[in-house]
C-alpha cells in the first residue's frame, strides 16, 4: 500500500504525462480490452465509420488513463484543490429537500471521475451515502476505502450491506449515491429497455428502493470540462408518490437521461466495461 499512496505525492503534471504515456501503450501494445471497447462504441453508435469509431476509441483511452491517474491523486489532493476542480451545480435541489428532513436518492451512469466526485461530496455540507461495489483485491479494496474517506463525511456502504443500512439509516436526512447503470448479473430479473441501440438490461434496485421509502429520485451528471476539470450537476427527475407511477418509469426515465449524456459527451463513458455481456432473455421475472 505505501507504493500506491506514493504514486499520489507525484504532481499532476508528471502523473498526466504518465497517463498520456499509458494511453498509447494500452491502446497500441496492450490492446487493453480494445474488443470489447471498440465492440460496445459500434453498437452504440452504428452510424459511426470505422475511422471514427477509432478516434473514438483513442479519445476514450486517454479519458480512462487520466482517471486512473486522478484517482491516485485522490489520496493526497487538498481540500482546496478538490473544491477548484469540481464544481457542484444546483446542489440546492438536494438541500431543499435534507432541509426539511427528507432523503433523496441519487443516481448516475460511469461518467466523469466518479472519484473525485466522492471527495468533492464529502466537502459538501449536505450529509452523502455512498454505495460502492466492493472490489476483488483485499489490497487495492482496502486502498480504495482508505482513499474515498479521506475528507471524512460521507458514508461508504458496501452493496451487499446497504438495503441493511439504508434500513437503519432511513430518517436521517441524507442523498443516497448509486451508480445505476453496472449489469445486472441475473438478466432475467432485470428491468430491460432499448439503450444506446440495443436491448440493455438494468438492476432494478433504485426503483425498488425509491417506491418502498418515497424517495426522490435526482440524476446526477459528472462531465470533464477540461483535463482535471469537471461539473458535476443535479437535475430531479421524479418525485413521490409513486402509486399512479407505472412499474418501470423509475428506471426508464434514468435510462433515457443517461443516454442523452452519453450521446453529448461519448468519450466519457466506461466503454471497457462488459455492460452488454447478456442477451435479452426470454422469460423475465422481476420482483418490484
């Protein structure tokens, strides 16, 4: 652990001349999930040439290497410095409703640097609970904890424990952070919707989550303006009760706000992620 904590005392400068470095090595002599990368942009985006599908792709690889650096970054940078490079836009939609005690759930895509997106919530003085998806590593799991609690505030809850702990914490003013758009790894339990071209299944917990205890639910966009620059901005997308609320609006109204990000920003998505590991089954199943 010490070799990675000293990777972040490098300066940025030096850290993203590292990342412009490990781009090209990633992309031209590790092909570094380059199937899989180059497979989900031509899905995506069908009318894309094979020349912009490459330019994509090269642009994607620099963002993925940026994020690598920026986390290690994340375990040294100041208070002051996270504040200048990630600014909160209309924040005031969560703290208009902790003000007068009621939760809300936030929900985002694999955008930006959900990272730095930790650290900087943790600077708020709105109260974040943080699900995360703990990771196979004992060593960089116990690295990765270690540096988003850094600042100290947020709540960090490993998925397997959170419908526990939401329980426990129910009444406690606070936004709920979930990043919604992983696979689900039962497809047939899935909420299923057409997503960026093609059939994409969905968990079908923050729909489940926001109807049992009435939540509202905000989407949350996190963008890179500039290297090491980012906007991270709130934007409501439903609001209790949710009794007239058809089974599935939840998800479909996330899925088609995410998607319009993606469509504006497409190198800022997790493409090396397997997001369409699974095909549409036939018979599907879902437990609201």
């Amino acid at each position: 652990m010490f070799f990675l904590k000293l990777i972040g005392h490098l300066p940025l400068f030096v850290l993203y001349r590292i990342a412009t470095l490990a781009k090209w090595l990633l992309y031209f002599v590790f092909s570094y999930r380059k199937k899989v990368i180059v497979n989900n942009i031509k899905n995506s985006f069908p009318a894309l040439s094979n020349s912009q599908v490459n330019i994509l792709t090269v642009k994607f690889y620099g963002y993925l290497t940026d994020q690598m650096v920026e986390f290690f970054k994340g375990s040294t940078i100041s208070k002051k410095e996270m504040l200048k490079r990630v600014n909160l836009v209309n924040e005031q939609i969560i703290t208009k409703y902790l003000d007068k005690g009621i939760p809300v759930v936030l929900v985002a895509g694999h955008q930006g640097n959900w990272e730095w997106a930790v650290h900087r919530l943790a600077l708020s003085e709105n109260l974040y609970d943080i699900v995360y998806q703990k990771l196979t590593s004992p060593l960089f799991n116990d690295f990765t904890f270690w540096v988003r609690s850094r600042f100290g505030s947020n709540v960090l809850m490993e998925r397997r424990e959170s419908v526990i702990l939401a329980r426990q914490r129910k009444n406690i003013p606070r936004a709920i952070c979930l990043a919604a758009d992983q696979s689900p790894p039962k497809p047939e339990s899935a909420y299923w919707t057409q997503f960026l071209n093609q059939p994409t299944g969905f968990f079908t917990g923050i729909e489940r989550f926001a109807r049992e205890y009435q939540y509202p639910v905000i989407f949350v966009e996190l963008i890179r303006e500039k290297r090491g620059y980012y906007t991270m901005s709130f934007e409501e997308l439903i609001k209790p009760s949710y009794e007239n609320v058809d089974k599935g609006a939840i998800i479909e109204l996330f899925a088609r706000r995410l998607e319009k990000s993606v469509l504006k920003y497409p190198d800022q998505y997790l493409w090396s992620h397997k997001r369409w590991k699974h095909e549409k089954p036939s018979d599907i199943t879902i437990k609201w």
